[in-house]
C-alpha cells in the first residue's frame, strides 16, 4: 500500500511539471522553432574600391647629350640629391674652344670690314649691293660666335631644380654621340601611383578625393593620399582607367618613402553611408517585383512584411521602404517558415558593416 502512494505522487509531480513546461512555451503548449534573427541597423554599404601599383616619382626625366665627345668628370652616382646649379658632369671641350676663338678672329675682321664699307657707302663710293654683303657676312660672323658660345655652354651639364639621380649610364672617360642618355633624375618629393580602374568604378571618383595608402615596407602605417588626375581613355589593352594617387614623400613617423616601393590604395566608390540593409538570404519573392521578408513581431511570432530594394553588395541589400531601425527579421532560411509561427532567436547575425561593401 505504501508502494502504491509513492508511485501515484511521482506520477502527480510529473504532471505537474509537464503542464507547467507547457505553460512556459505557449498557452496552448506550441513549441517556439528556433531561428537566426537580425536586428536592423544603419550600416555602410559604399563600395570600396581597391588596387595596388608601384610608388613613382611623378616626373622623371632623362638627361641626354647636346655633345658629341668626351666626358672628362662625372660628378654625382645613383642616389645622389643635387640642387639646382650644381654640376651633373662636363665634357672635353678644348676643340670647340679653340673654334671659338676662330670664329670670334673672324666677327673682329667682319666688323672691321662692315665699319669701312659703311663709310665708303655713306660718300656713295661703292653700290648698296656691296654694302649689303659686308652686313650679311657681319651677321653671320655673330651667328657662328653664338652658335659655338651655345655648344660650349653644353660641355657643363647643370641641375635645373631639386633633383635625386635614379640612374647613372655613362663614366668619366667614355665617348658619347648626341642624344645619348647620360642620367636619369627625379624629383623625389613629388610622389604617385598610377592604378588601374574599371570602369563602373571609375565613374564615382573625382579629383581631390582622399584615399588611403598602405607601403609594403611599413606594414601597419596608413598615409593619407589624394586622386590629383583621372586620365580620360582606358588603357587599349586591360581597358582599365588609370588614377594618378598623389603620395606623401615620408610617412607621419618620418619614415621615407621611395620610388619603386609597393602601394595599396583603398578608396569609396558610390559612397552609401547610413543605409538600411538586411542579409540578401533573408529576402523572399512572390513574384518578381514583389519582395518581402519575415519580421518577429512582439510576440516572437512570424509575419510577413513588404519591401522596397536597392543595390545589393557583399550578401547585404539596400532596404528603401518597409522596414525600419530596430526591427528584427528572419535572417537566414526564410523560406523554410511560414507566417504566424511561433519562433525563438537563438543565434543573431552579425552586422559586418566594418569591413566594407566591397566590390
């Protein structure tokens, strides 16, 4: 008999406690389906546009020869950094010097000459003719004495500007033709890369925008750059535009940055900052045209709810109209439910709104 009474009050206590587990769930004894939820929330869907290419100076020029001859000093090597005026290198020069000093004998005897034949004109003692030709040989004598004043200035080449020599092609001692490359220099306080963009990204971006750069060499320092040109055709072969980034000669710690080293540029493209937008996955369609997605309302349970769509980027879609901050919908197989159903969030999509849009 008293085995009978322990056995009927664990039986009492059980379904005590099933009913009461009943209640916890839902009035009628529903039990929630467990769901991925995501709350809403403004995010950045602006498409970040990404490229990398080499850092150049933005001018570099080739110094070439004006002389044929030989070079007898070469004043600077790679690396060097020269400021305007001084001397690159000079070349043996004493053959056009003593032609010089001819052609200098020879304006002396012309002006000489044209000095008499002007006097001799002005008492009408020889033709005009004659007096024409003393002033062409006058002036012709000048022209020489100029022309070899000019290829003597050439036998000392002169830095125009702040410059740093990239390349050295010739040594002291070596004969040279004219239009030989001799150096090859840049500005290096002036630096850029030029990186190729296409086209339905080229479109967004303007001169001055900022953008920002990372060097290879300093991992872990960003530096702030500037698009200074967009050049107006595509490249014939990769049909990509180039971009000319303007970059900083040193980063922030002081760091030097040098022609050659590698650049990552980021930048916005169609900037779309403080967006509404929900996982694409979480989007269902009736028809075409008509998209809707599954709210959790105030009761945990589904119910349907119409939207209006924008741009799609990375797996997120622009919500226009429908929904609003704060909101929680179904955020991954929707599909698989159906409306009025009760439901329990057990696991929230992340809002990866800080790694960008991508492209």
């Amino acid at each position: 008999m008293k085995q009978i009474k322990t056995l009927f009050f664990l039986t009492f206590i059980l379904i005590a406690a099933g009913c009461e587990s009943s209640d916890e769930s839902s009035p009628s004894g529903e039990q929630p389906m467990a769901v991925a939820g995501y709350e809403l929330e403004p995010m950045d869907l602006s498409r970040i546009v990404r490229a990398s290419a080499t850092v150049e100076a933005e001018n570099v020029i080739t110094v070439a020869s004006h002389l044929e001859g030989l070079i007898t000093s070469l004043h600077v090597r790679e690396g060097d950094r020269v400021q305007s005026g001084d001397t690159l290198l000079t070349f043996d020069t004493q053959e056009l010097r003593a032609e010089l000093s001819r052609a200098q004998a020879q304006l002396e005897l012309a002006e000489a000459a044209f000095s008499r034949a002007e006097q001799l004109f002005d008492r009408n003692t020889i033709s005009r003719a004659d007096f024409e030709e003393s002033r062409a040989n006058l002036q012709s004598a000048e022209s020489e004495v100029n022309l070899l004043e000019t290829r003597l200035s050439f036998g000392t080449m002169r830095a125009g500007q702040t410059l740093t020599v990239l390349n050295r092609y010739v040594e002291e001692g070596d004969a040279v033709s004219i239009n030989e490359p001799l150096l090859r220099v840049a500005n290096t306080d002036r630096l850029v890369a030029r990186i190729g963009i296409p086209e339905r990204d080229f479109v967004y971006l303007n001169q001055g925008q900022p953008v920002e750069v990372q060097i290879d060499a300093y991992p872990g320092e960003t530096i702030d750059g500037t698009i200074q040109r967009l050049y107006p055709s595509s490249n014939e072969n990769s049909r990509l535009f180039t971009v000319e980034v303007r970059i900083p000669a040193a980063t922030e710690s002081g760091k030097t940055i040098r022609p050659g080293f590698l650049a990552r540029i980021m930048t916005y493209a169609d900037r779309r900052p403080e967006v509404l937008a929900i996982p694409s996955e979480s989007l269902l369609a009736s028809e075409e045209n008509d998209r809707f997605v599954y709210i959790i309302n105030e009761e945990n349970r589904i119910e349907r709810r119409d939207v209006a769509t924008g741009i799609e980027r990375r797996n997120w879609t622009e919500i226009l109209d429908g929904l609003q901050a704060g909101d929680v919908i179904i955020g991954a197989n929707p599909a698989t439910l159906r409306e009025n159903l009760l439901v329990n969030v057990s696991r929230w999509i992340e809002n990866d709104s800080s790694e960008g849009a991508g492209r």
